[in-house]
C-alpha cells in the first residue's frame, strides 16, 4: 500500500487559508484550522533554522506582542481580547512558514493558480446572481437596473466588502501576470484571466483598488518594456494612454460609475435608483474619510505615544463623534477607516511603529514583482481601510509570511 505524502496536507490547508474570508468567516477560519492541521501531520519535519535566520517573521509576532501588551491600559478589556484572538493569525502564521521547508515551484503553482481561480470563481459566481436578479427584474417590468452589478450589491449573495475583495483580485492579477510565475503557459488563458479581473476590479467599485490597479499594470509595462528601443516603448505608452481614455469614456457612459466619479469629486450626481432624500439631506457621512479621519486625529492627539489600549478605539471615537456632532459616524459606530490611524490611536507611536517596520521589512533586499505588487496593495490600502478586522488580516498575514518564506528559500 502506497504511503501517504503528508506534505500535501500542508499544501491543500496552505490553499484553503490563503483565499481567507472571501466566501465566508467560517472558510477563513476553515483554511487556518486546515492549515494548522497539515502542519502538524509535517510536525516531524519542522525546522527553527529559517525562522532564526530572518528577522522578517519576528515582525508580526512583534505587532501582535505589542497588542497583548497594551491591553492593559485598555479601557475596554472585552474588545481588546476579541481583537486580539482575531489577530492570532500574525502569531500562528510566521511560526508555520518559519519552521517548515519552503513551498518549491511545483507547490507554488498548486497554491497560487487555486488562489487565483478561487477569486475568479467567487466574482463569477455574484456576477451570475446579479444577471439573475436583472432577469427577474425584467421579467416584473423593471428597466436595466446597473447597481445589481455594482459594489455592494454586486456581492451581496456573500455580504462582502468591494475592497477587501478587490484586494484578493488584484493579487490575481498580480500573480497572472508575473511571467516568472508563469501559471498558465497559454498566453491567450493568461489575457482573458487579466482581462476578466480588470473588468470585476472595475465593478467592484474601490477607488483605492482603482489606484492600486494602474499602479500595477504601469510597473508591469514599465518591466516588460523598459529594456525594449525607444521605438517600442513610445507605442507601449501611447497604447496605454490611448486605452486608459477609450476605458475612462467608457466608464463615464456607466450612470453608477458616473456617480462614483462625481461623488469623489464633491459633485451629486442623481441616479434613478438612488434615494433622493439621501442626496437631497446631505450629512457627516457625504463629507466622506477626510471628516472621520480629522475626528481619528482628534482622539489620537490625547495619547499619541502609547495610544489608548487595545480595544479602545471605537470607544473613543465615539466620545469624539458625539461631541462633534457627527450622528451618522455614531450611529454607524464607524472606526478610522485607516489601518495606519488604527495602529496609531489604539497603540500610539510604538504599535504604528512596529505595522510599519513590518511593511518595510517585507520589501527589503526583494526583487520580486509579486511581492512589490502585494506590498503595494497592503501599504495603500491601510490608508483608506483598517485591514486588522478579519476582512483584512487574514489577506495580511498569510501572504506576508508566505512571501516572506520563499523570498529566504
């Protein structure tokens, strides 16, 4: 009877925790115990050398230290140690990528093109939710309803956030198109995945994914012309620039993109399905991050060095909401929406200090496109998301020691 390769236990639970949250807590919950699991049935092949040798997964065991420790200047303990039991992962994580042998170029395959697969069956599974709400729609009478394809809408079959799911598709895409990786071997697979991504990071509706997105395919073309003549690349940004305007006109011809756009800019834009009361009662809430980020500065500017205690954050934010008179960041109990603000106000100086120093150390000595494509997702995302709930961390410290681990193979 043949043996059984354990090895692949640790391999299929690696898969399972790398797609996170995105269908569910209970998958991201699901893929760490997995992932724990296969760990333990390698338990005889752990190794501590190449966690002693990198500094790089002290960090996050660092950050999550930090957090255990000012839970005792907390002032309000029982948020603190639910956050803390959600930020196990920056514990767990690093032992297990540290202590085990790297993943080699077969199993990286395995892990990255499920990955990218299990985003893309994700975003097609609510893409075909929402043409069937659209049928329905119809057949009852109603006209072209955009916003069934748009946002939160759009993943409403899941409950998930266009951000954080952005993130996971722009990894996606990353992976794609990193010919290093070289996933699909056909070209004409590879351009309709990254098409088929662009267009979800579209509908998904994150102007901080939107950033991110050109950012990463300009490096791209950057890196796979810059070595080219003149010549090539004059038509390489001219074809860029040219596209970029054909989508953008494109974009603005869509009425719940058009409004995006218009809100963006301090311009109401009235579209049928809109709620005109809304529209027409303005409040806190249409000043957008820059009011709930100045409200944030307020209660970070009271303990800037040590912060306010793991836990603390909402809590305090909410005196700042209500002495400001900000009604909606109450009654929607909003934190910062940054994770760098986060860190800052609950941990001061030391905790952002340590998110930061963390970031850094996953870029340091690195050449890798994909790792420059991940910590760019993770730095400009923490400015407009506090990427610690669960939506985020998982996303976080998975790939942070996963890259971090074949970076030092």
């Amino acid at each position: 009877m043949p043996s059984i390769n354990l090895r692949w236990f640790l391999i299929f639970g690696a898969l399972i925790a790398s797609t996170g949250y995105i269908y569910s807590t209970f998958t991201g919950s699901l893929g760490m115990i997995l992932f724990c699991f296969g760990y333990l049935c390698n338990i005889k092949k752990i190794s501590f050398l190449g966690f002693f040798q990198s500094k790089k997964f002290w960090a996050p065991i660092l950050f999550f230290s930090i957090t255990v420790v000012f839970l005792f200047h907390s002032n309000n303990i029982s948020q603190g140690l639910e956050d803390i039991s959600r930020a196990l992962p920056l514990f767990i994580y690093p032992i297990i990528f540290g202590t085990t042998k790297p993943f080699n170029l077969k199993e990286n395959r395995f892990i990255t093109k499920g990955f990218s697969l299990a985003v893309l069956i994700f975003l097609v599974i609510c893409l075909a939710v929402a043409i069937f709400r659209q049928v329905q729609f119809s057949i009852e009478g109603g006209p072209f309803n955009w916003y069934f394809f748009y946002r939160f809408d759009f993943l409403k079959i899941f409950d998930q956030h266009p951000t954080y799911i952005g993130m996971y598709t722009l990894l996606a895409i990353v992976f794609i198109i990193d010919k290093s990786l070289n996933l699909f071997k056909n070209d004409w697979v590879k351009w309709l995945l990254f098409l088929s991504f662009s267009f979800f990071i579209l509908i998904l509706g994150s102007r901080i994914c939107y950033g991110i997105y050109l950012i990463l395919v300009g490096l791209f073309i950057y890196k796979a012309y810059h070595k080219q003549s003149l010549k090539v690349k004059l038509k390489a940004v001219a074809t860029t620039i040219i596209s970029l305007i054909v989508l953008g006109v494109i974009c603005l011809q869509i009425p719940i993109i058009k409004e995006r756009v218009y809100y963006t800019i301090g311009v109401n834009y009235d579209y049928q399905y809109n709620d005109s009361n809304s529209i027409k009662n303005s409040n806190d809430i249409e000043q957008g991050r820059m009011l709930l980020w100045s409200d944030a500065f307020v209660a970070i500017k009271e303990q800037p060095f040590f912060g306010h205690g793991t836990g603390s954050g909402k809590r305090v934010l909410r005196s700042v909401y209500e002495k400001n008179g900000h009604t909606s960041f109450l009654e929607k109990d909003y934190n910062t929406h940054s994770t760098y603000l986060e860190t800052w106000l609950e941990g001061g100086f030391i905790l952002l200090g340590s998110y930061v120093w963390m970031l850094f150390l996953l870029l340091k000595g690195s050449k890798s496109y994909t790792i420059l494509g991940f910590f760019l997702i993770i730095v400009l995302a923490s400015f407009t998301e506090t990427l610690f709930l669960s939506k985020g961390l998982l996303f976080l410290s998975f790939f942070y020691c996963y890259f971090i681990r074949q970076s030092h193979e």
